[in-house]
C-alpha cells in the first residue's frame, strides 16, 4: 500500500478574488478555488492538494518504485 505524507502548507496559501470566487496559491502555484454562494461553499483544489477542517494539505507519495538497473 502507498505511504503518503500530509504536509500543513495552510499558512502559505493566498486567496485573490476574481469573478465571484477566490483563486487558492501555494508558491506562485495556482492550487485551487473556493467558491461561495449565500451560506453555502466548496473547494475545487488541483491534484495532490486537500481541504480539512479549514487546513490545506499538500499530499507527497513515498513510494519508490523499484528500478531493474544493475
């Protein structure tokens, strides 16, 4: 089973507004969107990247694959 690291990158995020939802960066990197609309909310966050309980995690594989070279 692949082991994977969660890192907390939450202090690194920026939010910039733009047409009616907020734009998520990690590193100059765009990561993903939160959109809003009256109460309600979602995150659409690229590959990798995950939402919990108001953190963002940025998810790296450890697995390493095996090489055949001798």
């Amino acid at each position: 089973m692949p082991k994977t690291l969660k890192i907390d990158i939450t202090d690194k995020v920026i939010g910039k507004f733009k047409d009616g939802h907020i734009e998520l960066y990690s590193s100059k990197y765009l990561i993903g969107k939160f959109f809003f609309r009256d109460m309600e909310h979602s995150f659409q966050l690229a590959e990798g990247y995950v939402e919990e309980d108001g953190r963002f995690y940025l998810l790296v594989n450890l697995q390493h694959e095996q090489s055949n070279v001798r």
